[in-house]
C-alpha cells in the first residue's frame, strides 16, 4: 500500500513527536536509576533485572522500590486501556493527546512536589516513593498507549527489538534496511535523554522531570494537531 502525501506528512510528525518521547524516556530512566535508587521507572525490562539482583542481596538495590515502580507501571497500562475504551469515538489524534496530557500532569506534578520540598539530587526516603510512583505512573500510560496504537518500530521505550531488527534486516544482512529512519532516531534519541539527563542530575532533579514534563507536552500538541491522518497511518505502516 502506497502512502499519500497527507499519510506521508502525517508519518513524519508522528516519528517526530516519538521521537521527543524516547528522548524523555532517558531522561526519566536516568533521573530514576541515578537519583530514585537504582530503578527503572520507564523501562520495565531493566527494572525487572534490577528486581532480580534487589532479591539477590546485590548492594545499593531495593526489592521495595523495585516492586513499587513495576506496579505503578502495571497501573498505568490498566488506565492506558480504559482510557482508549472510554474514548473509542473520538478521533485517534485527541485519545494521544488525552494519554500525552495525563503524562505531562504526572510528571509536572513530581517536579512541583520537588520543587516545594526539597530540589536536591538525592531524595529523602519520605518522599521518593512518592516521585517513583508518578514516574512509573506516567511512563505506564504511555507505554500501554504506545503499544496499543502498534506502530512497527515506534515503542519509545523498548530498544532491543529496534536494534536487532535494525541489524537482522539491514543491507549487511542481506535485507533492505526498512524503516531505518525511525530505528535509527529511536535509538539516539533515549540516548541523548539518557545523556542529558545526567548531566542536568547534577544540578536539579526537578530541572530533569520539569523538561520531561514540558517536552511530553510539546509532543502532545504535535499529536492532537498534526496527526489527524493516523488511522490510515497505522495501516500503511504495517504494510
């Protein structure tokens, strides 16, 4: 099936707009692994591992906090799910930037609660279950939602797929390098966030969920306003 101009344009700001959440991605998973105590809060399959060592008496992790962020996350892909059968009538573009908007307002408000206690790179246990919780939240929405709009090779969190096909169907492996666009950006984006964000912990973890929260933003005003061919997308990228 050979995509339209409008399907075309569509695909670009669609890349573009998952592309800037891979990048929050990183910054999240930096802020939580660096300053939440060696945990994952976006990416579940790192955090299972840390589970894994936590029950193994590794030093410096928790099986505590471990299990708390999978469960928020488990939490945010059920409302991920709700959310798309409360808004089956609307258009796709508005139900992404419903699940974009509950993002932005659970990472907003872990930055404000940083802001109001104490801004400092290392949290105090009385609150950092608190901060893991609405990260874990927030990254759960939009890995559900990621997942159910299935798009090939757009996932914004989960990389090991991406790179394998990224290398299994490239010209070096006698395939013809599909998609690689996207792979390619997927890839350097969580790394740049991740890279980013360790870099601004050493100032401010709120500095890092506040940029989090705004560019989660700008991603949602892409997807309600510039996506308004996604139905026809989804098709024609499976093809």
């Amino acid at each position: 099936m050979e995509m339209t101009k409008d399907t075309l344009r569509a695909e670009r700001w669609l890349q573009f707009s998952f592309a800037l959440l891979t990048f929050v991605t990183g910054l999240v998973d930096a802020a939580s692994y660096l300053s939440m105590g060696h945990i994952f809060t976006a990416n579940m399959t790192g955090n299972v591992v840390l589970l894994g060592l936590a029950a193994a008496n590794v030093p410096g992790l928790s099986v505590l906090r471990s299990i708390t962020a999978l469960i928020f996350a488990f939490a945010g892909g059920i409302v991920s799910g709700r959310l798309e059968h409360w808004t089956a009538n609307w258009r796709r573009s508005h139900w992404l930037g419903l699940a974009a908007g509950m993002e932005t307002t659970l990472l907003f408000v872990a930055c404000m609660m940083l802001m109001m206690k104490h801004d400092s790179v290392v949290l105090p246990s009385g609150s950092l279950y608190g901060i893991i919780a609405l990260t874990a939240l927030a990254m759960g929405i939009r890995n559900g939602t990621v997942r159910r709009l299935g798009v090939p090779d757009i996932t914004t969190t989960v990389l090991t797929l991406t790179v394998a096909a990224l290398a299994s169907e490239s010209s070096l492996a006698g395939g013809n390098n599909p998609r690689w666009g996207r792979r390619i950006s997927a890839v350097f984006s969580m790394f740049f966030g991740a890279a980013v964000g360790a870099f601004l912990l050493q100032h401010s973890l709120a500095v890092v969920l506040g940029l989090a929260a705004f560019i989660t933003l700008t991603a949602m005003i892409i997807q309600c306003f510039r996506s308004d061919t996604m139905q026809e997308l989804t098709a024609a990228s499976h093809k």
